[in-house]
C-alpha cells in the first residue's frame, strides 16, 4: 500500500498529531466537566448573604442573616445579593481561565472557547 505524503507530514506523522489532538480533547472535556461540578461561594456586607454557585453557572443556594433583613430597606439587601452573586461569577470565570490557561499556555484560554 502507498503512503501519502500530506503537505510534509508522513502518514506516522499524522497519525500521531490526531492521537495527540483526540488526548487534547478528552483532557478539555474532563476539565470543562471538573469546572461545571466545582462550587463557588462569595459573601457581601461582611458575611451577612453568602451566595453559592455552581461552575455552570446555576445559583445553588444563598444564605441572608436575618439581621440584615429590614422592610424598610429592601435595597441595600438587593445589594448585597447582586454583591454576592457577582462575586461567585467572577470566582467561577477565575477559575475556568486558570484552568484553561494551564491546559494550553499561550492561547489565552483557548481564545475564549470556554
């Protein structure tokens, strides 16, 4: 049987480039799935509403001290949770950045496939 010559690369040759490509690929997939199941948990006014996430993201619980609950100021325990919700957010794309970042130096994350 003959061997094709494909732009420099010998049949070996690409035929390790795709095994190397299919175990890039399984190790992002397994990552990606690490991430969606990690938990994120972030707090504002002091501790007084803690918000968890998980790496989806989907918001999994949040927790307000009821001190903080006061029917005439309803807003500052509206901020708070934006607060806390934003913070797990951005703890969350830390995360995935970091991870991806590890998996492939010098894309930028894989260019934000993720």
């Amino acid at each position: 049987m003959a061997r094709h010559n494909f732009g420099g690369f010998g049949g070996g040759n690409m035929q390790q480039l795709m095994r190397q490509a299919q175990k890039m690929q399984q190790q992002l997939q397994e990552a990606q799935e690490a991430l969606d199941a990690a938990e994120y948990e972030a707090t504002a006014g002091g501790g007084m509403v803690t918000v968890r996430i998980t790496g989806k993201p989907e918001v999994t619980g949040i927790t307000i001290d009821p001190q903080v609950v006061d029917p005439d100021d309803v807003e500052m325990l509206q901020d708070l949770i934006q607060a806390a919700v934003n913070e797990a957010l951005r703890k969350n794309e830390e995360a995935k950045a970091a991870t991806m970042n590890r998996m492939a130096p010098g894309m930028g994350g894989m260019g934000g496939l993720f």
